[in-house]
C-alpha cells in the first residue's frame, strides 16, 4: 500500500480538530530562522492522535483492535476508537512509564502488561490478535492511514511558507513517512532528516540498506526505542527520508531544557530529538522546520531536566 496524497489533504480538513492546526512559530537558533511546531498542546499531549484519528473514522465497530506500544500509540489507539465505541486492547511493556499508563487506562481500554520491551510486547500482541479473528491487529508504522493523518503535519508546516529541511524523530516511521509523503510532493527541494537516538539505532541501519535491521535499543527515548523495524515503513523512508542523524541520551535531555525554558513546553526525551538534532549536528538549509511531539515524561524527569544546563 502507498501513502495517498488525496487521503493527506483530506484530512488536513476532517480529522478530529483537537489535533489539527497546531502551534508553530519561527524562532532564532544559531543565527538562522527556525520553525518550531509543538504537538502537545491535545487531549493525548503528543501527536498520536491525527493517526488513531484517521484510522478509527473507518474503522469496523465490530472487531476489537489490538495494538502494542510503549504508550504515546497506545493511548492515541485508546482515545480515538473509544469515542467511537470500538473496543481496544492495549499491550505495553511492563515498564510502561506510568503517565501513559492511566492516560490508556482512563480511556476505556483493556491493558494487557507483557513482556520486557516493546519489541517483545509486540510479538505478544500478533499471538493474541490471532487467535480469534474479531481481533484486528494494527501496527504503528505499517498502517497507511495512520501515517496519512501524521502527514497532515507537513500540510500546516509549508502553509508557513518554503523550508529548506524538516526535521523529524523516528520511531516506528508513521510520523516521517507521513510528512515526507507531502513534503516530497510539495515542495521537492525540501530536505527531510530523521532523528534517531545512538542507542537505538536500528532505523537508521535500515533506512540504509533498505531492508529491517534489528539493533537492541538502549536508550531513555521510549518514543523512539525501536529494535525490530517494520518492511513496510523501512521501504517507505527509504523513499522519501534524505538523511537520518543520531542523538545521544544527554543531548535530549539538554534539548528538553531548551524546549522549557525556551518555549515553556515541558517534553518527554523522544519528544525533544529533533531540537535535539537542531544542536548536535550541522544541519544544512537557511531555513528549517523541526516537530515537538510528546509531553509525556515519566515521572523524575522534570527534576533533571531543570537540574540540567
């Protein structure tokens, strides 16, 4: 299945407008104009919710739709099939920051807490979806219309005028793929960069070779921790992404004391790569556009990053 670009722009005009239309603004960084734009300010506090959105408007109200995620997914999963009253059943990690644990809970959703990662929680959430076929398992990243209603990202991001580069972090791939579906078709001379953490780089891997590379993920960025990329979205990015950097844990960290003290917009470390990129590598383009995604921090982590500097 291909990204469509009629399904990006219609629903740039008809996903739930909780999510549409975003804040952006333009900012001095270093000395050349950046536009910043900040997903949190929504129901689910990350932007999940265009994605889940567009996927539960067509979604069949008989079958239960089973997911796994490490959390910002899932609750975006939970939320928009819950007002439609879809039945939804979401596996986590039993880690699960537990922020987002009561965001799904709260929702409606069945939780189900298994296994040690999300890439094991995963392959606990495709045995259980088959056992009964009134079980519809959706996978973040592989879904077409999920990445369609993330694409409508890029729609609002070139209303502010031309950009030389986006900048964009990459977990299971729905969110690039989506804007550089548009971008791409848009505005053609628009550079798209991937964020990825140096812990876990398994996108990047795969993005370069055009096929899923698994890499162990080690790294605070739960939104972003992906270990077992999927074909579909790797054969997506490989298409559309000019360029994937890596971030340590230490510049998210420094990137989410930007993003506070700088925007007063409070992220989770995921939430804060493409800032985060911004700093740590010399990107190129006068004029630069980068996505603030969640707001979903796990407990603690506002005490370190206003102890940071």
């Amino acid at each position: 299945m291909e990204l469509r670009l009629d399904r990006i722009e219609e629903l740039s005009r008809t996903i739930d407008p909780r999510f549409r239309d975003s804040p952006q603004f333009t900012v001095d960084h270093g000395g050349r104009p950046v536009l910043v734009k900040i997903e949190t300010m929504n129901p689910l506090r990350c932007f999940k919710g265009r994605g889940a959105s567009a996927f539960a408007a067509s979604a069949d109200p008989d079958v239960t739709v089973v997911v796994a995620s490490s959390g910002n997914f899932g609750q975006a999963m939970a939320y928009a099939c819950g007002t439609r009253g879809i039945a939804t059943e979401v596996f986590l990690p039993e880690d699960v920051n537990p922020t987002k644990l009561a965001a799904i809970r709260s929702f409606g959703a069945k939780v189900h807490l298994s296994g040690v990662d999300t890439d094991a929680t995963k392959k606990h959430a495709r045995e259980y979806a088959a056992e009964r076929s009134d079980r519809l398992l959706i996978r973040d990243g592989a879904e077409s219309l999920i990445a369609e209603g993330a694409g409508t990202i890029g729609v609002e991001l070139l209303r502010d005028g031309p950009l030389d580069t986006v900048v964009v972090q990459v977990g299971d791939g729905a969110l690039i793929n989506g804007i550089a579906r548009w971008i791409k078709a848009n505005s053609p001379s628009t550079r798209v960069v991937g964020v990825c953490a140096t812990g876990a780089p398994a996108m990047l891997h795969s993005w370069r070779t055009g096929e899923p590379v698994e890499h162990a993920a080690t790294t605070v960025a739960e939104g972003i921790a992906i270990g077992s990329p999927l074909a579909e979205s790797v054969r997506w990015m490989r298409n559309l992404v000019d360029d994937i950097v890596l971030v340590d844990d230490s510049a998210l960290f420094t990137a989410m004391g930007q993003a506070l003290r700088g925007f007063g917009v409070f992220l989770e470390p995921s939430g804060a790569a493409g800032l985060a990129a911004l700093t740590e590598h010399d990107l190129p383009g006068e004029r630069i556009a980068v996505v603030l995604t969640g707001g979903n921090a796990r407990p603690g982590q506002l005490e370190q990053v206003v102890a940071s500097k």
